[in-house]
C-alpha cells in the first residue's frame, strides 16, 4: 500500500485542497469486506493499534523511528489524527468502517514548549439578531462546500418548531471543508430569550461571525450578542446580509454597527473589524462592496481562514474539554458535545467528569466519538485539541459546564455561566374536568412533569425550575416565548398541564428592603401613522422613551424605550391591534432598575367565563356575542369557570354559554341565528401568555388550549 500523505483534508470533500505533509509509513490493515483498507501500525506484541503516531518534532517520521516514537507516546510531538472512514453517523449508527491515520506535522505551528497552532481547524459561531439569515447563510456555506458525491443537506433548523416558526431555538453544531481546512461552524438563535444557547456556545468559538440585515442595522440582540463577543474577547467578523434587499443601507448599518462596537467599550483592535457583504439567501459574497457580489460565497470563507485565530492545541497538558452542549440519542443515551482545550479523545479512553473544583469526579469510557461533517455527525477514533467533537459513553448525571479530565490528573475548567431569569410560570398537573379526556394525552401525573423539566434543563442553562408545593413547581427562563417553546414541546410529546400567568421575578438590594425588577430596551418600528398611538401606550404603561427616528425603509418611525418586563407581556399583540399588524417591537434585557408599583394590568380588556357544564351552541354564541368575541364554538366542551372569550368592556362577565334555546310556540329561524355568530378566535399558548391575567390558568392539552379562572370550583371539584 502507498504511504498516506495529507492532513485533515484526507478525510474532507475531494475538491478541499490539501495541505502536504511528512509520508507516515504504516502497515495495511486488512478492512472489513466492503470498505477501504488503511494504515494501522502494529504494537511491538504485533498488535494493531489505532494509529497515533508521535515523534519529535526534530526527529524524521520515517520506519523504525516512527514506531519507537509511537511506543514511546510522547505527546509533545507532532500529532497524527485517526479518522473513521464510512457511512455518517446516523439512527443506526456507523457500520462497516475503516480507520486511516492521517499526519498533520506540517499544520501544526509551535509557539511555546506545550503548545501549537493547529492551522488545519477554524472555530467560529455565526451570531445576529432573530431573522437577519443566520440559518440560511450556514445552509449555502455547506451546500457550495459540499462534494458532489454527497447527498443534499438538511436545513440547520431540523426542529419541528423551529421550522415552523421561522426561527432558531437550539444552538447547533456543523462543519464544512474549504481549501484543507475544516471549518466548525456553529449557529446560534437568534432571540433575545434563547440568549443563554449563545453564552454557552461561544465558549467553543474563537471568533465570530456577526451578521447584521442590511436594511434593519444593529438590533437589540445584536447588541446582546456582540456584548458578549466583547467580553469573551472573541474575534468579530461583520458580514452585513441581505444587500440584496430594494431598501438595503448598508453604508449606514456599517457606521451604526461601529457605533456600536464603541458604546460597548470595544478596543481599537475589536473595532477595527473585517466587513464582508451577502446575500444569504442567494449565496453570494464580496469583501469589496455590496454591488461588487461574486457568485458563490467563497470570499466570506476566504475571509474567514484569514481573519479567525487558528486554534491552540496544548500537547502535554493533561485533557480537558469543557461539555458546552448535549443531545440525546434514542440508541446511545446521552451526547456530550465540547471543544478539547488539551489533551486527546480516543475511542475506548477512561476519562473522568467533574464540575468545577470542588465537583465529584467521575469516570467512565467513550463508547462512541464523533466529529462534525456538515450539518451531521460521522465516527472517528481519535480528536486531538483544539477540534470540536461529541462523544457518548458519559455517565448519567453530566451536565453542561462540566469538564471532561484526565482521571489520572483531573483539572476543570471553570463552569459556564449565564444570566439569571427574568420570568416564571407555574407548572403542575391538569386539574379541569376534561383532564385525561385527550386521545393523545400520555403524561399526566407530577412525577412525569418533573422528570421532564429534570431534562429540559440538563440542556438549558437558562432554565430553572423547583417544587412549589401541591405537585406543582415553579419554572424560570428568560421570557415568556422560551417558556412557551417548552410548553408547546411537552404538549406535542403528550403532556397534560395546568400552567399560571407569566411572574416577572424580583430581587431585594443587598443590604436594603428596596426591590429590583428587570428592564428591557424595546426597539418598535411601525409605520408614521400609528407612532403617536404606539408612544402614548408605551408612556401609559411606565417605559422612556430614549430615541426616536427614522425606521428601516420610508414612512416607518423607529422608537426606543427603556420598560420593566412586566409592561412587555403581551404588549406585541396590543400594538399589532392598534397598528393593524404593522406594527414591530424587539426586546433585551438591559439591567435590574428600581421597581415600579402600582395597579398593572395585563389587559385592558376583560374576560367571559361560562357558568355551567356543557356544549357551546349556535344558540347562546349568537346571543352573547353583543358581549365581545369567543375562543369557543359550536360544540365544543365547556365547565364552570372556563373563561370562553373577551368581553368588548374592561369588565370581567359571566354567562351560560351552555344554555339552548327553550322549546316554545315561538317559531324562529335557527339559520339565522347561526349565521350572528362570529368567527371564532384562536389563540396559541404564545398568545394566551400574552393575554391571560394573574387570576387564570392555562390547561394546556396535546389537543385543546383551555383557560380558566384558578378559583373555579370546578377544577377544586377533582
């Protein structure tokens, strides 16, 4: 067999050019039937080993000296990596694969006795406010990296919400091959409540990828993201997107994004940041200006091999790799997925797990090692510092923000931290008489709900949650839409819960009985017309304005506020009605401030709840609805206390939305009647957090929505 030459490029799309590097000579290993044969030394038993072949730097990798050097297993020398060839990773795994050793002596750079510049890896995470194209600039980067051999990718957005509403939720992890050099990229959500996915993530990262909408500019979580870039000292690329758009400034978002590295405290060397133009959505890139597009997106990666920092690898420290992410698989358990900072992964190795100093270590073995290839995962026997991998085999109490170690000299990394949450909802199982009535419903005991909030938050560092007494527990995030996510997710898995209105949480000053609320910037662009209604509401309801001027495209007004969090719940859907769904507002958190008093009312109009058991009909719908709208129709199942619309009054009303009509010498005209009722009105759990007031619950069904007053005897009654 030939000697093996190459780097990681070997192992990557055949149009990736190569880096050349020192021949490795090594023995055929004959591959199971059906796969490629490739290079394994033999031990000096005769053995086959996974190919890890050390030797000095100084010395020639060549026969005998490569074999002594590989008994003699020093790390400071230059590294060889073992890639698994083969099928992806999939459902079912890897079957049928071989190993090959690949040397990368020659992608290695030292700059001090332990440590060396990998110059065959990029890290970067790709950050921007929700829908400035995070997603779909990653999917085109992958799809014109891609070999043609390869199969069509899948979107980034794989989850099923996630797809559906247009947005980024989980951070999620991808790689692509370009000229050699693998490139981690890892894409980040966009909103502001998803913002604890981008405080553990960037933890991989050694620069960044912001994007910023060339016609929108710099948005609140633009300004969260790049804060936080700031404070990691992380590298800052700005692409400015969507130059492709008829209203597109991007000279203007270029001054306002330099403001903005300003105002956050950025040194002379941060704001003095590459600038790269896209169009996400065509694929196409140009670091010269954006009307001087190419036809592919090659001078944005370009851009990227140049400008982000190489990776350090630390020979001789002991390992350490920081678990910033997990997934679970239905066959293997669960997923750690990290950067190694020191040291190596190898298939089989012992290692020991261990939160922060003073955590426990524990210990066990990596059963399955994975690297990134696209948006997917494929097997591979040895990851070397500085690359980013995911591997199981873990122990069943790993969360993130622990480190892996060496057992034998186990040094933790300091754990990920991220800001605390701002909002609660109580949880707790479904009390109503139409409990467990749902076909799909499969979980409804307190027991499965803490088991899965148990897991939720293994995942989601911005999560808190704890008992609250009579099997219900208090759940914390960073605002109402993370909340809502996780409720729409339990619900699509079966679950059946009780859930209260959305608590802004309070803290005392230290030392003081004076109390702390959060506040939130509030950036609303609406069209001119409404700007005097949209000011009045948000002046009404305690926020300051800060700014305010010209909107992203002629004829809309853009207003900046700074407002409690409590002010903001709901307050999207208030100035969609009054601007007639024109009407935009982004938010962040901005500070814990002074707490504001005083009577707050989550809506200014009040609610209609039914009085009796039984069916809504065309009857009682067509004769209350001089009283305002209804969530109910014809038919469907109501109790006592069920709140069945919204009164066009700011009081709350009750009626028998049950009653029929009784039976008489009158003759009338039933067709009529039915045709007074007026449509129904759906709402969403993202909706109906917005709406419902602090003296009603949600039930929250895989089928139906249902609020309720929380002082109804009917849910008492079970």
């Amino acid at each position: 067999m030939a000697p093996i030459t190459g780097t990681l490029s070997a192992h990557m799309p055949t149009h990736a050019a190569p880096l050349q590097t020192q021949a490795v000579q090594a023995r055929a290993w004959q591959a199971p039937s059906g796969t490629e044969k490739a290079a394994l030394p033999e031990s000096s038993s005769g053995a086959r080993q996974p190919a890890v072949a050390l030797a000095s730097v100084a010395a020639a990798v060549v026969g005998g000296v490569a074999a002594k050097a590989n008994r003699r297993r020093r790390r400071s020398s230059a590294f060889a990596l073992t890639v698994v060839r083969g099928v992806d990773a999939g459902r079912h795994g890897a079957s049928r694969i071989a190993a090959r050793s690949v040397a990368v002596g020659a992608g290695l750079t030292r700059i001090s006795p332990d440590e060396y510049i990998r110059e065959d890896i990029r890290n970067i995470a790709i950050i921007a406010h929700v829908d400035h194209g995070k997603t779909t600039l990653s999917n085109n980067l992958m799809k014109q990296t891609r070999g043609k051999e390869e199969a069509a990718l899948a979107s980034m957005d794989s989850n099923v919400l996630e797809a559906e509403r247009g947005i980024t939720i989980l951070a999620k992890n991808a790689a692509l091959a370009y000229k050699g050099v693998k490139i981690n990229l890892i894409d980040t959500p966009g909103h502001a409540d998803f913002g604890g996915e981008v405080e553990r993530i960037l933890n991989m990262a050694d620069a960044c990828v912001l994007l910023v909408d060339a016609q929108e500019g710099p948005m609140p979580q633009t300004k969260f993201v790049l804060k936080l870039a700031i404070k990691l000292n992380k590298k800052v690329l700005v692409c400015i997107n969507k130059v492709d758009k008829p209203n597109a400034r991007p000279s203007w978002v270029l001054d306002t994004t330099f403001d903005l590295f300003a105002s956050l405290g950025a040194c002379d060397e941060q704001c003095d940041f590459p600038v790269s133009y896209a169009s996400g959505f065509l694929g196409k890139a140009s670091v010269e200006g954006p009307d001087k597009l190419q036809d592919d997106l090659m001078p944005l990666l370009d851009q990227i091999l140049e400008q982000c920092p190489k990776p350090i690898a630390k020979a001789d420290m002991p390992l350490q790799m920081l678990v910033s992410n997990l997934d679970y698989d239905d066959h293997l358990g669960r997923v750690c997925i990290g950067r190694i900072v020191s040291g190596s992964l190898k298939l089989g190795q012992e290692i020991g797990i261990k939160y922060g100093e003073n955590g426990a270590l524990r210990t066990t073995k990596i059963s399955k090692l994975y690297e990134f290839n696209n948006n997917g995962r494929r097997e591979i026997s040895e990851m070397l510092a500085g690359d980013i991998c995911a591997f199981t085999g873990s122990d069943k109490d790993v969360v993130i923000g622990d480190t892996v170690v060496d057992p034998k000299d186990p040094r933790p990394l300091p754990p990920i931290e991220v800001q605390e949450p701002t909002v609660e909802l109580e949880f707790g199982p479904n009390t109503s008489p139409l409990a467990n009535k749902d076909i799909m419903t499969k979980w409804v005991t307190s027991a499965h709900i803490k088991a899965r909030l148990e897991k939720e938050c293994l995942t989601n560092l911005a999560l808190r949650f704890s008992p609250d007494g009579n099997e219900n527990f208090k759940v914390k995030g960073r605002g109402t839409l993370q909340l809502g996510i996780l409720l729409e997710n339990m619900r699509r898995e079966g679950f059946e819960m009780m859930v209260g209105a959305p608590q802004v949480l309070t803290r005392k000053v230290e030392g003081t009985k004076q109390l702390e609320e959060p506040w939130e910037e509030a950036i609303i662009e609406c069209p001119d017309e409404y700007q005097n209604d949209v000011m009045e509401e948000m002046l009404r309801v305690g926020g300051e304005l800060q700014n305010m001027g010209d909107g992203s495209m002629k004829g809309l007004t853009q207003l900046i506020f700074h407002i409690p969090t409590k002010m903001l719940i709901g307050m999207q859907g208030k100035l969609m009605m009054m601007s007639r769904g024109q009407a935009m507002l982004s938010a962040q958190f901005l500070r814990w401030g002074t707490y504001k008093s005083g009577d707050f009312k989550a809506r200014e109009q009040g609610s209609i709840s039914n009085s009796a058991d039984g069916e809504a009909n065309h009857f009682s719908l067509g004769k209350m609805g001089k009283f305002g709208g209804f969530f109910v129709e014809h038919g469907t199942p109501v109790y006592p206390g069920m709140v069945v619309g919204i009164n066009n009054k700011a009081d709350n009303i009750e009626v028998n939305i049950a009653k029929g009509k009784g039976s008489d010498n009158m003759r009338n005209k039933n067709k009529e009647t039915a045709e007074t009722v007026s449509p129904v009105i759906r709402m969403g759990i993202d909706e109906y957090l917005g709406w419902m007031d602090t003296d009603e619950k949600l039930e929250v069904t895989p089928g139906a929505l249902r609020l309720v007053k929380a002082n109804s005897k009917a849910l008492s009654a079970r």
